[in-house]
C-alpha cells in the first residue's frame, strides 16, 4: 500500500528514471527547485490566516452547518442534531463523535454550528499546520541552482575517488516499471470498438456486430 504522495511523486518522476544516475540526480533537484519555488509563491500571495485549501474545506463545513441545529449542556460540552442523528462535540478537547474534529486537526460542521452559535472564530481550534506561517517556513529553504560542471572546484580527494556500482544479484527478466496494483484496486480492461463490450478488443471481438 502507498500513499497518494508516493504515487503522485512516482507519477513526476517516471521520465527521468530511465535516464543515467547523475542527470537523474540533476533532474530530482530541478524538480524540487520549481515546486519549492511555485509552492513559496502561493504562500506569499495567501492573504488569509489559513492556506487556501484549509479555508475552502472551513467555508464547505460552514455551509454544512447551517442545516444543524447546536445545543448546549455545560460549558464545553455540546450536541449537534444533524438529520436523524445526534452528534456530542466537546470544544475543549477538540473531540467530535464523527471524529473529523480530532483527525482532521480542524472542527468539523458540527463544532462549527456550536462556534456560530457562540458567536467564536473557528481559526482558534485548528492546528498550526493550516497556517500561512507554517506554510511560509516549510519553503523557506532555498534549493539553489547548480552551476556548470566545468565549474566545479573538486577537492583532490573527492576528484580521485572510485565510486562503483553496488554489488548484488540483478534478477532475470526486463526489470518492471509499474506497481503491482492491490486487490481492492479498480483495473481498466479493454473494451471492443464493435460490440462494447469489455475484455477484448476490435481484433479479437468473436461477438456478431448487431
């Protein structure tokens, strides 16, 4: 099992796999040399307290809530109707029986029903890790351009060093490029031009066209 950031940074490095070790090296650096570059950008032109997908996923709870109806027992400690179901939401522990509250780091609809009641913010009860601020120094560090290799000033010791492959066994066969999917994975099948029907194709469609 991988995670969608795995599978997204396979996706933009799956050209520069085939090329030889150091201009693959150069090809990583340039990449992250862009993203940290168009990433640092997003961040300076974010002039709210949250970055832009943390407060567009805050306005879709907002609106969310204003169909639920909030209550209060003590202080702290609050029920939320949402449709045929009863939701207990504690502000003071950032704890939701939906449990979006505490996975999400950022109250759910229902905690937001109770802050508009209460007339409180919600930017308050989400994690610093929303903020512009800890976006802005995720990107701080500079990834600097390389300049030519004629350029270079090697030391003596690093110019005469002898770096070899490493040792171990190559399997046989042509070595795979894609993943193995999982189980639970939807596979794409062919699907014929003539009968529409999946699992074959044009060529070898044995169906009789209608």
């Amino acid at each position: 099992m991988t995670s969608n950031i795995a599978e997204s940074l396979n996706a933009a490095i799956k050209a520069a796999r085939e090329l030889p070790i150091t201009t693959l090296l150069e090809s990583l650096r340039r990449l992250m040399q862009e993203w940290s570059y168009a990433n640092r950008n997003i961040a300076i032109c974010t002039f709210t307290k949250l970055t832009n997908k943390a407060e567009h996923e805050l306005r879709n709870h907002y609106a969310s809530s204003l169909r639920m109806k909030a209550s209060t027992s003590v202080r702290g400690l609050h029920s939320v109707e949402d449709g045929d179901k009863t939701f207990i939401v504690k502000l003071n522990e950032r704890t939701c029986t939906c449990c979006r509250f505490q996975l999400d780091e950022m109250p759910c609809p229902h905690a937001i029903a109770i802050l508009s009641k209460l007339h409180q913010e919600p930017y308050q009860y989400c994690s610093d890790f929303f903020t512009k601020e800890n976006m802005l120094a995720t990107y701080e560090g500079v990834v600097y351009p390389m300049p030519s290799q004629n350029n270079w000033d090697l030391p003596a010791s690093v110019e005469s060093m002898e770096v070899l492959p490493p040792i171990g066994a190559i399997p046989a066969g042509r070595p795979k490029k894609r993943r193995i999917t999982g189980p639970n994975e939807i596979k794409k099948t062919n699907q014929c031009g003539r009968c529409k029907q999946r699992g074959h194709n044009k060529k070898t469609c044995k169906n009789i066209p209608k």
